[in-house]
C-alpha cells in the first residue's frame, strides 16, 4: 500500500513538473539583443504605431498628456476587469528600472521581469511578431518620458484567472509565430501587415474571439460584438469595408469615413495613432487591408 | 392585388412605428438627435466633397452649407437629450450613459463644435483654401465627441 502511495506521489508530480515545464514563463535568450542599439527618434515612431499611449496613458488625455503614461485605465472582460499599470519611468512606480530585455520579453514572450506571465489583454499576442530592433529603439524613446509616481492598481479577476500561471496553457493555444495575412505581398503590402498585425495589434479588436479569448484567425478581422460594451467591431475585410485606399487613408488620418461621418469610441483612440505616422505607413496599412481574405 | 399589396406595407408601417415608440419612451426624442446629426453629415458632405476636389468649389454652396451646420448647432437641444435615454436602456440609441454622469464634460464639446462651426462659417465663402483649413478642425470637434460619448454601431 506504502509502495502505491509513494508511486502515486511520484507520478503526480512528475505530472505538475511536466505541466509546469509546459505551462513556465518562457523568457528570451540574455543575448537576444546583444548586438541592437536603441533610436529613441525610431523608437517614437513605434510608440504611435503601438498605441501605448492609448491604453496606458489616462482616457481623456490630450496632446502631451498622453505620453503621461501613468496607467489607471480600466478594462472589463468576461474574465473580469483589468487596470493598464503605470508604465512612465518612474523607477518604482513605473517601468524606469527596467533594461531592454525586460521590455523585450514584456512585449514578445508576456512574461514580466519577475517571470510571471501578463494577461493577453496587454496585446502581446501581436507585440510578438514586432522586430527585436523596433523594441530596442521603444525603450529608447519611453525612457525620455515623464516618470510618474501614481502606484498601479490592482487587477480585478476572480479565480481560476488571478493565477498568472494558467495563462501558460492559453499562451501555448494562441501565441502564433508567421502572419496571418501570407502569400504574395508587395513591400508596402508587408510594411502594412507588419504594422497592423504587429505594432497596430488591429486584430485584438477586429478579429472575433472563441470561448478562450483567442483569436480566430480564421475570420482575420471580420468583426464582433463588443466583449463588454454596447455595439459591435466593424468586420474590415474587403467583404464589409468596401472604401477605396485613399477613403482608408484618409480616415486613419482625419477619422472621417468616406462619407463624413466620423470616427468615435475606442477606434478614434486608434486614428489618433495612426494620424502621427508617416503618411506611407497609413497608405500601407490601407494596401494590407485590401489584401486580407474576405470574410462574412 | 397592388392596393392589397400597398395596403398591407401601410400597416405594417403603422404596426413598427406603434412597436418602436412602445419599444423606448424616448423614440422621439432619439429619432430627433440622430437627426440633427445626420443634417450635420448632410453639410459636411458638401464641403467635405469640395474640400477633397471630389466636387468642384462654389462659394454659394459652401456658404450655405456652412450656415447650415452653424445652424445645427444653435438649436436649443436641451429636450432633446434626457436622463435614461442612453445606449444601455434603449436599443436605438449609441449616447454612452457617460453624458449624464458625473464628470461629463458633453458641454465643453458641443461648444468646441459651435466655435470650429463658426470658424467654417467665416471660411467656406472665401476660397477654396479656407474652406480646406477650417474642414480639419470642424471634424475634430465631431471625433472629440464621439471618441467619448458615441458607442459603435450594431
């Protein structure tokens, strides 16, 4: 009987070890960046192109408040709501302390410098098709920011979604490697499947979610209601969205759609993003729709 | 079989209207808001098509359609947006509960609307120029307040 018990023992946490092994904080290599310098004139660039300041900075915020990156949004799911923390350089409050490595393995792998995993609400499942140097020059660039002392707030999540660790299963499900739009693309084609499947994580809103908050990229951007709120993400593949370039164009510019409606809600957040890019990188992300699949 | 056929579209016309005004006690005065807008959208559309070279300019047209959206905004508005008449409560409507809470700031934005308005208004008669330096700012206003107070569509 002792015996049995011990093997059952054995096998159990041989068991944990094995769905621990699975389930860690995988960080990135120490040398990853060993041989990047960081731009922080490049690195703004990819700040807008990130939307950081949408999430991170406060809701209301206007011109040099939103690189105020204070945190304190908060975020309702069905798996409960979720307050963007201070990331300003504010060295205990916010993220001053941090190398670009931290940065790095935040953004590419979700896991924090304590080797916690992030909850996918922090679009890292996006982030981690960005270029190692683009991450590089972001530090850069969030190191010339105001540092801010307001402490971050704490998550509200009920269990079993407060323990970070079940986050690894979900990370192994629907962190993808290669981009969902593939094929035959023309260089601003890709420029433009880089910033909207990377940096403008346009899919986190866009594509519709299963049961497990992933994305289906089956129905790449076709849209769905919206999680906790009223109204629905617009599909914008060419089966719904059927604007010219230049309509694109012009509301990821102006935020007025081609028949001078306007832009509102958390896509306006967006617009104002999209509006500080060179005007190449909105006529990109304009070809990159144009080549997604159509779908219902 | 046409008047059958016309006939039955009146009723069933007179049947959604009684279903829609029964559905919100606020029918009227949401059809009424969404109104005023879609009049805004109306003149944007004029100087937006010029503004863009889609349209060729004319001063007349412009100044009209800039008197109109001016017009749009001095309405008295004031029962046009009660309490409870919010997207949470009632189907039709996009106006996030925000307006009538605490903190609501939906004054100062229609007012920054008024004031690129009248900017429009000086500016659209002149040239085409001006006309295309105040479009910027006019559509701001509208974005500024649909950025926090219009929820998306269904």
């Amino acid at each position: 009987m002792r015996r049995i018990l011990r093997l059952f023992l054995v096998v159990a946490i041989v068991g944990l070890g094995v769905t621990y092994l699975v389930v860690r904080p995988r960080t990135l290599p120490a040398d990853t960046l060993s041989r990047l310098t960081g731009d922080a004139g490049r690195g703004e660039l990819v700040f807008w192109a990130g939307g950081c300041a949408s999430c991170h900075a406060d809701a209301k915020a206007t011109g040099d408040d939103k690189l105020v990156l204070k945190g304190g949004q908060s975020f309702p799911s069905p798996f409960g709501t979720f307050i963007a923390p201070n990331i300003s350089n504010d060295p205990i409050a916010g993220i001053g302390a941090w190398n670009e490595l931290d940065l790095a393995n935040a953004m590419i792998r979700g896991v924090s410098p304590e080797g916690q995993h992030y909850y996918p609400v922090f679009p890292y499942a996006s982030y981690a098709k960005a270029d190692l140097q683009d991450v590089v020059d972001l530090r850069a660039f969030l190191a010339t920011l105001p540092a801010d002392p307001t402490p971050s707030g704490a998550h509200e999540v009920g269990f079993p979604f407060n323990i970070r660790l079940s986050l690894g299963g979900w990370k192994l499900l629907f962190l993808k490697d290669g981009w969902v739009v593939d094929g035959d693309l023309t260089e601003e084609e890709q420029r433009g499947r880089y910033l909207a499947e990377a940096l403008g994580h346009c899919g986190e809103c866009h594509t519709p979610r299963n049961a497990l908050g992933g994305m289906e990229s089956a129905r790449w951007l076709a849209g769905g209601p919206v999680p906790a709120g009223r109204g629905n993400f617009p599909n914008i593949t060419p089966a719904k969205l059927d604007w010219s370039k230049a309509d694109i164009v012009e509301y990821l510019t102006s935020g007025f759609t081609p028949d001078f409606d306007s832009v509102g809600g958390h896509m306006a957040l967006v617009v104002e993003n999209t509006a500080r890019l060179p005007e190449a990188d909105r006529a990109a992300i304009a070809a990159y729709l144009k080549r997604v699949p159509a779908s219902e | 079989m046409k008047k059958i056929l016309a006939g039955l579209a009146l009723a069933t016309i007179a049947i959604t209207g009684v279903a829609s005004a029964q559905d919100s006690p606020f029918a009227l005065q949401i059809g009424a808001r969404k109104g005023v807008m879609d009049y805004r959208q109306l003149q944007l559309i004029t100087l937006g098509q010029m503004a863009k070279g889609e349209v060729e300019y004319n001063a007349e047209a412009a100044q009209k359609a800039a008197d109109n959206v001016v017009a749009s905004a001095m309405l008295d508005q004031s029962m046009l947006w009660p309490q409870g008449s919010d997207s949470d409560s009632n189907i039709e409507s996009r106006a996030m509960a925000s307006i009538w809470a605490e903190g609501s700031d939906i004054g100062a934005k229609g007012k920054a609307f008024a004031e690129a308005a009248m900017a429009m208004q000086a500016a659209a008669g002149v040239d085409l120029a001006s006309l295309q330096a105040a479009m910027g700012p006019l559509g701001e206003t509208c974005v500024a307040c649909h950025k926090d107070y219009r929820a998306p569509a269904n």
